[in-house]
C-alpha cells in the first residue's frame, strides 16, 4: 500500500533530524493503520449486505486472506463467519471455520480465536458430534477464563452455543443459565421475532421442569417473555406467573396446556410437586414474622398436599433452600423464620403493602400504650 503523507510534509521528513524521521515514520504507520482499518469496515458493511451473499466466500478466500495479519483479528473472523453461510453443506463449513479458528490461534489473538472456535462448536453441535463441541466450549472457557475483560460479541458468541449444548443435553439449569446470558449480552430487538418466541418458550420449559430451579425471577423480568403473548404458546408465560405466585386455582385452570409438550406432560407429577412447594412459601410470605408457625392441617388446606406428605413437603423446602426453619412432628407445626426473596407481581405487591400497614398499625399502636402506661415517665 503507498504512502498517503503529503508532499509538504514529505520535504519536512527528507530534511529532517533523526527524531523527526522517526515522527514521520509513526505517522506514517498510523495512516497506514486507518486506510486498513477503513477498509475492513468498508468490508463489514458490504458482508452484511443480503446482496453479497453469493460473493461473499470468493472475496474472503481471494481477497481478505491476503492481508489477514494486517487487520483487526475479530473484524477479521466476523467476515470469516459471515462467508461461511456460503458454504455448500455443514462439513464444508465445518472445514472452513475450522482453518479460519487456526489460522488465528495465536498469542495475541485468542479472543478472536474463542471468537472463531464457538462457530466451529456450534456446527459440530448441529452434525451431532456433542463430544466434540463439547471439547471446543471447554477450550472457549479457559481462554475467556484468562482474561479480565472481552468483548461482547465474543461473549454472546460463546454462550449462544454453550446454551445450545446444554439444551442438546439436556441439562435444564445450565441451559437457563447459559441462554440467559447470551440475552443480557444482545440487545433483543436485534432478534428476529420468530427466534424471539422460540427462546422464550425453550426457556420456560427449562425453569419448569429444571429440579433446581425456584425462582423465576430473571426471566418474568425479561423483555423475552412477552414475545409469546403474541403466540399460540401465551399460556406457557402465564403458567410460569402462576407457578411464581404459587396459584393452584390457576395452574389447575391452565394444566390442560401441558400435554402440549412431551417434556411438560413427563414431568406432570413434578410439576405438581414444584407448585405446591411455590404455595407454600407463598404461604409463608403473606404471613407476618411473628406468625409463621404453621400448623400441618393449614399446610394441607393452602397446598392441597395429603396430610401425610406435608412434613415431606416443608423438609423439601428447607433442603431446597426455600424456607428455613424447623419441623415440630410431635405438635404438626413448621417454625419458619425465612422465604427466599422472589419477584412479585402487582397482586403481591398490595399484599405487602397491607402488610406494611398493619405493621404501622401496630407500632402505633404500641406507642400509644406506653405513652398512656407511662405519663409520669415520659413527661419527666
């Protein structure tokens, strides 16, 4: 590439000192720089067009190969990425992202190596081959592990096909987790509505049938959630309130859903099992501090649990971490003195705030009789 210094300050640097020679020289190594830095963009922009799909491999092979080493190592793999669409079938393209992840597999490129080597996991993942993506996703986490800072489309990048993986396995928690992260590291709105719904709907299949997952929270609060409401799965989100809120008047009314789905109609019993639990601490929550000892007869009414499955039911919930306390067998009364904090809906809300009410209510209360108990104190 020729130099683009003027001419005036080409006569400078011929008759310049040693130190301006070497000014001259970074500066032009910064021009440099930015022609190939313009150029690169210019190449984004043009990839991403819809138009230059069909050109898009020939260029890279042709072309960006040519001066791969001059330009932004992750712009560079971007466009690799992008060109692979082009490829014939997945094994070609598995070929060819799987150069594109060597040939940057360097010191001082690894963030554009994880960058590169998640697509490779992620073709792998769709040639079936879980092994081996699994192998790439663990080398993606040392590196990244390595590093105090990345960037985000390299996170995403990474944690789009470890969710895929996990949901591929089968492993609830860890998919929810995974795909929640790959959310907090896109903006939604870039998602195609269709993608939208379907990550919406994997991941409330997840958190209910997942046996460790509680709470709900991070996902009722998602933006995500509400692309179903325009599908006909709206009564997978509205199952999944009921669930948080512990209502089984509901979840009986929306239980003709779950034969919808295979992995929901499974799980028919732990499900069953999972909302009592959700009505107990919501029993729980809407009780006072100083009135939380609950009779094993209250239980069974609140949860519509068997008499005899309620001391298994609350020894769940303090294993699970949901409650704590302590079991009383002999009187058939639970001592709880904590419920795990959860996300509350309006209905929740003015229920804590009555009780707030009554708490005032109650400090007032306690004022008033010490000041009238106490006059000759007080006044003194």
């Amino acid at each position: 590439m020729e130099s683009k210094i003027p001419d005036f300050l080409a006569e400078q640097q011929a008759q310049g000192t040693p130190e301006t020679q070497t000014y001259f020289l970074t500066f032009e190594d910064f021009w440099e720089r930015k022609l190939w830095h313009q150029l690169t963009d210019s190449l984004v922009e043009f990839f991403r067009l819809p138009e230059s799909a069909p050109q898009r491999l020939a260029i890279f092979k042709t072309f960006v190969l040519s001066f791969a080493d001059r330009i932004n190592q992750l712009k560079f793999v971007s466009l690799g990425l992008m060109a692979s669409s082009e490829c014939g079938d997945d094994k070609e393209r598995l070929a060819f992202l799987t150069s594109l992840a060597d040939k940057v597999n360097k010191p001082d490129s690894q963030e554009a190596y994880v960058y590169a080597l998640a697509d490779v996991a992620n073709v792998k993942l769709r040639l079936q081959d879980l092994e081996g993506a699994q192998k790439d996703l663990a080398t993606c986490q040392r590196v990244l592990d390595s590093f105090d800072s990345v960037e985000t489309v390299v996170h995403a990048s990474f944690y789009k096909v470890n969710a895929d993986y996990y949901h591929a396995k089968q492993e609830f928690a860890s998919f929810y987790k995974n795909a929640l992260l790959y959310l907090a590291c896109i903006n939604v709105e870039d998602l195609q509505e269709s993608e939208r719904a379907e990550r919406a709907y994997n991941l409330s299949i997840a958190a209910l049938v997942s046996d460790s997952i509680y709470n709900f929270g991070e996902l009722l609060l998602h933006p995500i959630l509400d692309s179903l409401t325009v599908t006909p799965h709206n009564w997978l989100r509205e199952l999944l309130f009921a669930f948080n809120r512990g209502d089984l008047a509901a979840y009986d009314v929306l239980a003709g859903n779950i034969n919808k789905n295979k992995l929901l109609e499974s799980h028919k019993t732990f499900l069953y099992q999972k909302i009592s639990l959700s009505a107990l601490t919501e029993m729980v929550f809407h009780r006072p501090p100083h009135d939380r000892s609950l009779a094993f007869s209250a239980i069974a009414s609140e949860t519509k649990v068997q008499p005899d499955e309620i001391e298994h039911l609350v020894m769940k919930a303090l294993s699970l971490g949901l409650l704590r306390g302590s079991i009383d067998q002999v009187a058939g009364v639970a001592r709880i003195h904590w419920v795990q904090p959860k996300v509350l809906d309006m209905k929740q809300i003015d229920g804590m705030r009555n009780r707030l009410k009554d708490w005032d209510a109650g400090v007032n209360q306690l004022g008033h009789w010490i000041e009238g108990a106490g006059k000759d104190v007080w006044a003194a």
